[in-house]
C-alpha cells in the first residue's frame, strides 16, 4: 500500500481511540486536523486499512460499522440493547477441531452479543 498523508491520519485517529468509532466519528476528527477531507476518502481508506488487517471492522446488529486499531488478539462484546462495543483480553485457544482438521489459522474474529450489565438491570 502506498504512503498517503490522510491514511496515516485515519490511522493514527483510529489507534489513538478506544471506543471503537464509527466512519463518520472518525471523519469528524479527520476534520479537526485536516478541513478539506472527505467522508469519501475516509471511508476509502478505512476499506483498505480493513484489507491491509490494519485496523480490525466490527458489525453492530443494527449493521453498522466500527472500528478497531488493536490488532491484539482480543474479542468483543456488543451490546444488543445500547450497541457498546467491549474488548474482552481473556486469551482463547484455538479449538482442537481446527488443528485435529490440519487448518492454519491467519486471523480469527469472536464476538459476543447480549446485554452489557447497565442494560440487563
């Protein structure tokens, strides 16, 4: 992938977050730093930061999309009542039938849906 000034802001906006923003919470940061930025060069760049395993997408049940600058291995917990994206540190092994199959894992992504505990009270 080439250098651009506006995908290492993109990055650098996204690593520095742990919130787990959105295209168009990212776009207004990008602003602050960079005015003339498009949300289209935004959402071009997150796709390849995407491809490239940059950043890692996350798809809340109302189908939109966020975003992950930790590459770590990690899961994620959504809520499905308030859409809050938790990042879950506990390491998990890779499940035997995989490696019982002969499978070579490059990448894996687990994510939990349910209630975080304000919304299950």
């Amino acid at each position: 992938m080439r250098y651009s000034r506006q995908r290492e802001l993109i990055t650098e906006i996204i690593k520095g977050r742990k919130d787990h923003p959105t295209a168009d919470m990212i776009y207004q940061s990008a602003r602050e730093l960079e005015p003339n930025i498009s949300l289209g060069t935004v959402y071009r760049n997150l796709k390849l930061l995407s491809d490239d395993k940059v950043i890692i997408t996350l798809e809340t049940e109302d189908k939109r999309l966020h975003y992950d600058g930790d590459t770590s291995r990690h899961s994620h917990f959504i809520c499905s009542k308030c859409g809050k994206i938790i990042d879950l540190f506990k390491p998990s092994e890779t499940p035997s039938e995989i490696k019982e199959a002969g499978l070579f894992v490059t990448g894996e992504k687990c994510v939990y849906y349910g209630y975080c505990t304000d919304c299950n009270n």
